[in-house]
C-alpha cells in the first residue's frame, strides 16, 4: 500500500508540475502571436480606389500631369485626418498629405502636377511624371503601416491591396 501512495504522489508532483509548464509556455505563445500581428498593417477604410499613369512623352505642363494622379477613398463613415500619411511610387517619390480630413464614403484624387488644393483633389507640385506604365503605389499611415498597394503593368491592372 504504501508504494501505491508514494505512486499516487509522483504522478500528482508530475501532473502539477506539467501544469505549470503548460501555464507557462501559453503565454509565450500568445505573446509571439501578439507580436507578429502587430507588424501587419490592421485593416483600413483608407484605400487606393484608382489610378490614372501618365504617357510616356515630353509635354510636362500641369495640365498633362495633372491627368496623371492615384485616387484615395475612404470606403468607411466616418471622415478621417490623413496628416502624415503617403503615397509612393516604386522609385521612392513620395507625397505626404497635410491637414488633409477625408470624408466617409468619399474620394480624393492626389495629382502629380501643380493646381489649388480642393476638398477632392490635391497636388504633389511636381514639375515631372511620376507614375509609370509599370509602377506600384503604396499608401501607408501616419506610422509607416502599409494600407494598401496598386500594382500595374502597361495595359493590365492589377489590385494587391
């Protein structure tokens, strides 16, 4: 009898201490998920709706660069301050809007060339084109978090965000 107590005790110290090395080791686990979804971008209502490239040629006047611009919409109700937030190209042009307040379920055209800020469209005052016929747009947030991506290749467009 008395190696059957001694028994039942062992496998109750074992039992216990699994237990605390199960108590343990979860919230590790739950941490290192934690972080790896910290280092994606949490889902935005701030979006790249659209995207109009620029010709390749050398008429570089406003008027031709400001037919070359990427849309933003806010495809959520409330209206959101984009103040930091920007929009880049694949060779690392960057536009950064200011106190720009974006409107539920509305859109802004961000336009290469130079013209007036308006509640719909915005200009980077560029004096060269910006958006190629293969090029890739990135939106990121006032943090540098990734939004969205709009890829496109000549006369295919293609959606990544």
């Amino acid at each position: 009898m008395s190696a059957s107590l001694a028994t039942r005790r062992f496998v109750a110290a074992f039992l216990a201490a699994g237990a605390l090395v199960g108590a343990a080791a979860l919230p590790a686990s739950a941490d290192d998920h934690r972080r790896d979804r910290d280092h994606r971008a949490p889902h935005s209502a701030i979006v790249i709706s659209d995207v109009q490239y620029g010709t390749a040629g050398r008429d570089r006047s406003d008027r031709a660069l400001n037919r070359e611009w990427v849309e933003v919409e806010n495809t959520g109700r409330r209206s959101v301050n984009l103040r930091g937030f920007t929009l880049t190209d694949r060779q690392g042009n960057r536009y950064r809007f200011g106190d720009f307040r974006l409107d539920g379920k509305s859109t802004v055209r961000v336009h290469t060339g130079q013209g007036r800020d308006t509640h719909r469209d915005v200009y980077q005052d560029r004096r060269h084109q910006i958006w190629d016929e293969r090029d890739t747009a990135t939106l990121r947030d006032n943090r540098g978090n990734v939004l969205d991506t709009d890829s496109w290749n000549g006369r295919r467009h293609h959606r990544n965000g």
